[in-house]
C-alpha cells in the first residue's frame, strides 16, 4: 500500500491521504474545489466548482500513475440533484472513457461546496 501526495492538489484537511495506491489500483479520497495554488474555495456555480474538483482529480491521478482514462468507478456527490445536468456536461469532457458511476444528492459537504467527487483508477 502507498500512500500518494501531490502539490498539485489541495492537501488533505483531515487525517486522510490524497489517495492510496494497492494492488495496481488507485482510490482517491474525494475531491473539492479547492484551487491547490492558492489554498482558496472556488466559490462560483457548479460548473466551476466541477471544473476544479476534476483538475485535483487529474492531479492525484497523474501522481498516482494513473489517469483520468484508467477510470474504472466514480462517486459523485451534489449539494443538489438539479444541478446533475450542468455537472455531466463537465464531467464528460474528462472522462471519456465513461467509467461506472454513481451520482447521489447530499444534505452538506465540507466547506458547504456544490460537489465532491472521488474515483476509483487501475495504474499504468
């Protein structure tokens, strides 16, 4: 098991790693719009808090080597379910390989963000 961490995403806020590698899998822990060079919420609609959690996603991946094509599963969690539409027209564009997925509506994230989004990869 190792554990990975990259500066090219927001460090961990608990007592978690950014992901874990095992087995020639990676599980990232879910990521949200936090803009790793400053440290800030992206604080704006769906669609730009869904473009910063899957460049972290990117990130923790590339660290991991891996890849958003190696996709195998993916979780997404939203603030709210009518924001689906807006969220899979980004989501989309980063995973083409259309992994298995599960959407769901919850009733609060950390730092009350739009979205949260973690994957479950194969390694190169």
């Amino acid at each position: 098991m190792e554990k990975i961490q990259t500066e090219n995403a927001p460090k961990a806020v608990g007592p978690y790693s950014q992901a874990i590698k095992h087995n020639g899998l990676v599980y990232t822990a879910g990521q949200i719009p936090i803009n790793p060079d400053t440290g800030k919420l992206v604080e704006r609609e769906i669609i730009e808090q869904t473009i910063q959690v899957l460049k972290n996603l990117k990130a923790v991946l590339s660290a991991a080597g891996s890849s958003m094509e190696n996709a195998i599963k993916v979780t997404v969690f939203l603030k709210n379910l009518d924001d689906y539409a807006k969220m899979n027209e980004i989501y989309s564009q980063y995973f083409t390989n259309k992994p298995a997925r599960a959407t769901v509506q919850v009733a609060k994230l950390p730092l009350d963000v739009l979205v949260e989004i973690d994957v479950v990869a194969k390694c190169d």
